[in-house]
C-alpha cells in the first residue's frame, strides 16, 4: 500500500427537502453576499430557484445570480464571473447543479485569488493558494465533483479540456436531495451512472493487486451503482435507488476507492480529448464508448485483474480466466448498452472522428505518455483504442 | 434511506514512517504546547516516545507527558490530565495508542473547557460546545476512534462505562503507520479484528433493507478484514495486511458503513456492560462472545438479511435461507475462534457471571430499553443472550 494524506472536509447534507436549509446553512457560516452559479436554466422552470432565494431572504443573505454554464464549461464564462465577485464584492459562490456548474464554481474560486488569467490554473502554470468558498446544491449524480478535488474546465477556443486537482477544489458543503434527480432525463441519467462507475473502474484498474480494501470497497459500489442504475432507469423516481445513485457519486470520485494507490485516470484523459473536439458529446456518453476499447486492450496484459473484476462485480466465473476476463468487459458493456448508451464512435454521433487531431492533442504531438502502470498510453496505443471503436 | 449530514474532518496521514513527520504537522497548524498521553509505557520501551521527542524538539514545540492510560480507561486520569492542560497552558492532546488513549484524550480535551465533573459529559448530562485540539498517533488497529465522534469512558468506583458520541470528538489528525502495529501482540490484534468487524456488523444489521450502497460498503469491508486478518495472525509483519486492519478500523467506525441509516449498537452496549464489571475483559474479546450469542437471538427475527450477511460476507449458500442464515453465524464464530477469541464468558476468563448485575445495569433497573429495529432489547432479551454464552 503506497503512502496517503486522506481528508474529505466537505459537509453533506444530505436527503429529502434538505435544499430548503441552503440559507440557513450559509448563515451558519456567516458570509453576507452569494453568488448563485448555474447551468441552462432548469432551475428556473422547476421552481427550485425561486426555493434557494426564499430560503436566502429569510436567512439576509444577499445574492447575485450568474446562469448560463453548459457541459463541457467554458473559460469565458469563468471570467466573467471571477469579474462579477470582484465587482459585487462576493464572499461564497453556491453551484446549483451538476459537475459542469460545480467545476465552473470551482475555477472561480481559485481564480478570484489570481491576477492572471484563470486557465493558467487549469493548465498547471498557477498553483492556487486561497480560494473562495464553494457550496453545492447538487441536481446531478454524476461528476462527483461535490466533494472531490478535481476541476475540469475547456478552453473552447483552443479545443483543450483540461483537468486539475487541488486540495481546495473541496467546497465547503454540499446539499444532496435525491429527489432533485428525479426529472433528470434518462440519457443524462445514464451518462451519469457511467460516470460514476468510471471514477471507481479507473482507481479499481490502477494496479493489479494489493491493496485489498480499496478493492473491496470499489466493488460493492460497483455492485450497488449497476443495481440502483437498473432500478432508475425503469422508475426514475425510485427515492432510494437515486439517493444510492447521489451518495456513491461522491464516494466514487473523493478518494476513498482509490486508499493507498495511485488515483490514475487514463480513460478520462483518453475521453477529454474527444469531448474537447466534440463539445457536444456528454462525457459519461464518450467513456461508455472508451472505457471497453480501453479495457479489451489491457485486459490482455493483466488478466488477473480483470478475472477478478467479472468475478466479483459481475458475477461471472468462466473456468478459464482469459474468457473470464473478457466475458467481465462483454457484460459491463451490455450493461452500458441496457442504459441506451453508445459503445461506438458512430452511436455517439460521430461519423468520422479525427482520430490523428485527437492522438496528436493527448500525446501533445508524440511527445507526451500518459501514466499507466502495465503499459504506457503512448500515441500507437491510443490510436489502437481509438480506431477499435469506429 | 433517511436523511443524514456526514463530514469527516479529521486529516489522516497514512504510511510508512509518517510518525516520524509529528512534529511538523502540529507545527503547521501553529501550536505551541502539547500533552503527549499515551499507556502503559510500551512507546517508551518500543523508541516511539523518543522518536517523536525528537521530531517536536526538532519543530521547537513544548510538551509534557502523562501516560498511564490503561485499557477501559478510567475517568480519574482524565480528571488528573485536566488539571495538568490548565496549569501547563497545553494548547493540543497528542494521543499516542489506540482507543483507550485516544478517548481519555477526547474526555480531556472535551472537559477542559467545563468546569464540572468530565463524566457528566459521558452521563450525557452537559453537551460540550468547544474542545482542545485532539491529534492521534495510532498504534493499535482495533476502536476507530482516531477518525470517530465516539468516546468511552469507565468510572471505576461505580462501574459504570459510558460511550458519548459528539462530532467535536473527530481529531484533528490521524498519524497512521502500518508498522507500529507490527508488534502487537496476537491477543490485542486479534480483539482488534473483532472490534472493526463489529463496528461494521452492528450498522450492517440495524435494518434488514436499504441502504444497498452502505450495506455493499459494509460486506467488502468485512470481506477485506477478514483476509487481513487471517494473514495478520500467520505472518504479524505483514505490511499491507496490518494497513488494510488500521484503515479499515477508521472506516469501519466514522459514519461511512451505515450512511442514510441508524448507527445503533446493541452489542457494544451489552458488551460495556460486561467490561464495566469485569474491567480485565477487553473489549474485542467481550464482542466476540457476545455478537454471536445476540445474532442467534435475532437471526430468526431477520431471516433475510442474515441469510444476506451469510451469502455476501460468508461466501455460504445453502439452499433454504433460514439454515443459511444460521450457517453464516456459526461461520462467524468459527472465524472468532481461529483468531484465538474466545466465544463464551468461561473462554473470557468469567466463571460466575453476574448476570442479574448485569441485566440490571444495561436496563436501568429494568427502566431501560437498548433501541433495536426489531425487536427492543429489554431484560428478558438481554438475560436470554447473556445466558447463552455461560
């Protein structure tokens, strides 16, 4: 087991009608003047808005309202609100939303504190020393973002969707009402079950064998993930198959299936790059398609892992473990497959994907390996994973 | 799923040779003057009280030191150490040991800032607002209490062991390396096997239904620390063995296993109980008698979920579940058993309990009922189990 530091400071509040405390909460901690962070304007349609700023009037807090982030936020937009905390003299920022609204909150909070330009952080050229608190209130499983130190913001401009960790990209608290979730659509629904299976797959594949109680851990969420996901996608307003759903979101992605090893993501990086040239593509969409390709390429060279991943999360136990460890990865994908989602290229929408403009970008022209423990992700390798997923 | 706010804030620092760094980490946070409390002198024989000497003189902090602490630990020392906090003016507890120094110092650090009685914190009669900082360095795997808000103290005179739980009890930091508990005895690691267990076992079996994701965190727990333990006791220096008992003992105990449930502990108070009365009786061992004898009594009540814990956590499928419901607690025993625990109160060194004294005490003089989903755990109940095991 290699050596940690593990901390997860967050406050969750979680269940039913705990949105209604948002204000109560923030007067708790004594800040004045909010920014309240959100996406496409949902939370307007659906009242929840106008339930946030009850619960802040009766609580004297003030708020400014910044909406407007989409999937795959932008660096424009975190600018602009970086401009307006200065400018309203703001000392909280409440995401209301999923992992694009939290991870725009989250870059805002760091670049408050900087003079320069805020996706210097994103690109490691600036390590933050002090941000702004964030809150969630979260609307989303998914991302996990609501209690992990990941921040994953695109420059649209430049197509790069770049990813940072830092011990204070932890908000503050964050407010999960399972029945927030219950209008989510079943696509994004979907996106989000494979997402929050990914952030535990990826720390699971990390390393063959020890240590056994992160492996453990990694597959009882797995386990309680795939059943909870079934039973929302035929009853979406299941209360405790989404309160599953939003708990093992953050678990999934805060560290804890990841104690004592490497917290290696090479399939989001695979990933990043595809939604940073195709904007519209949903992540969890884009690694439903990656993370088999992925997994069929390295499945091979650690067969004892991936025998032990079909043994205990899917339950399959083929007498040969090569079969064994393919049949795992054949499963999960039909498990993709019964969420409707895609496991090509093709099905996600992209009929020729650029696939040298995408080995060039996350191998920065040949020159960059993304880290991996059995064999390098070089650009021969991911061309292979690429092109096997046409 | 009920609604719930889970946060744990303690920072724990984990691996090889990170009692070496003690120094530094309480230098960061500023403080200038600390307690060391610790045991029965063990850390003075092993080096490790010479090694952190080293380690704050290094980092220009002060300290006194008060051991003394003895398993059960009794409120007098707290009283003692109390009074040593205010006329040394410590500004932190430095708690080198397991459980029982770990709760002397909560107790302490609790009661510096009342200018009552200590124990009527752990009577429940004053609820604490403001605490010393507490920082762990753990050499036991066993109590979880370096991550828990939970705190059991004896008095002697009046044989009373009192648990409270208050979230100011979750220190500041825990130190944690693997190898301090290397030389552990067979006995005391073995207690400490028990003791995580049942921290995880009691949640587990608090409802027969949902949660999915907690009691699927719960099962691979249990599965890893049964492993762990197995070879712990075959080969005592086997690094990643003891690393998965002393991160799965703060696991097991802060929250995260009964997250959206109850967090009752019927056993734990039947088990106070006995070592309140029979203070050489160490708390794993009491568990290890007791928790089987509990199980059977309600195992016919909850046919469902034992005959879950049996499949899931035992790995035993027999064919009619009621069979295998018992079968999975006979297991369990057999396990206690290969670890050298004993299962009845003549194995603990017992051979007339006083079991009215007993009953009588967990009752309250037969006022008292301990919470249970089921069925309430009254004398009746209580003196069935206690009488099961003579």
């Amino acid at each position: 087991m290699d050596n940690f530091e593990y901390v997860v400071p967050t406050r969750v509040i979680f269940g039913h009608q705990t949105e209604l405390k948002v204000g109560e909460i923030i007067k708790g901690y004594g800040y004045k003047k909010i920014l309240i962070h959100y996406g496409q304007g949902s939370i307007k349609k659906d009242g929840l808005l106008d339930k946030i700023v009850q619960s802040l009037k009766t609580n004297n807090i003030e708020y400014i309202e910044l909406g407007g982030v989409h999937p795959n936020p932008d660096i424009e937009l975190v600018r602009t609100a970086i401009k307006l905390c200065h400018t309203e003299h703001i000392d909280m920022i409440l995401a209301v939303g999923g992992g694009s609204v939290i991870d725009s909150a989250k870059l805002t909070a760091a670049g408050f504190y900087y003079d320069g330009d805020p996706f210097d952080i994103s690109l490691h050229k600036y390590v933050p020393k002090k941000v702004l608190p964030v809150g969630v209130l979260l609307t989303i499983s998914a991302a996990g973002s609501e209690t992990s130190t990941s921040c994953v913001i695109t420059n649209e401009k430049t197509k790069t969707k770049m990813g940072y960790n830092h011990p204070l990209n932890r908000p503050l608290f964050a407010i999960m009402d399972p029945e927030l979730t219950f209008t989510v659509s079943p696509y994004q629904t979907a996106c989000g079950i494979v997402d929050i299976m990914m952030h535990t797959l990826e720390r699971y594949f990390n390393e063959s064998k020890e240590p056994e109680l992160a492996d453990a851990l990694s597959e009882g969420l797995l386990r309680a993930v795939m059943e909870a996901g079934t039973k929302v996608m035929k009853h979406p307003n299941d209360y405790d198959a989404r309160a599953c759903l939003m708990m093992a979101g953050s678990l999934s992605h805060n560290g804890l299936t990841n104690l004592g090893k490497m917290g290696r993501m090479p399939v989001h990086q695979l990933e990043h790059v595809v939604s940073g040239l195709y904007t519209e593509v949903a992540h969890g969409a884009g690694l439903s398609v990656l993370f088999p390709a992925w997994a069929f390429y390295y499945a091979a060279l650690d067969i004892a892992k991936f025998d032990k991943f079909a043994k205990n999360v899917m339950n399959i136990h083929l007498e040969k473990p090569s079969d064994n460890a393919k049949m795992g990865i054949i499963r999960l994908k039909e498990y993709f497959h019964s969420l409707g989602m895609p496991l090509t290229f093709s099905e996600l929408g992209i009929k020729n994907p650029d696939i040298e403009w995408m080995v060039n970008k996350l191998t920065e022209g040949g020159t960059r390996v993304v880290d991996h423990h059995i064999k390098p992700l070089d650009a021969e390798v991911a061309k292979a994973i690429y092109t096997s997923v046409l």
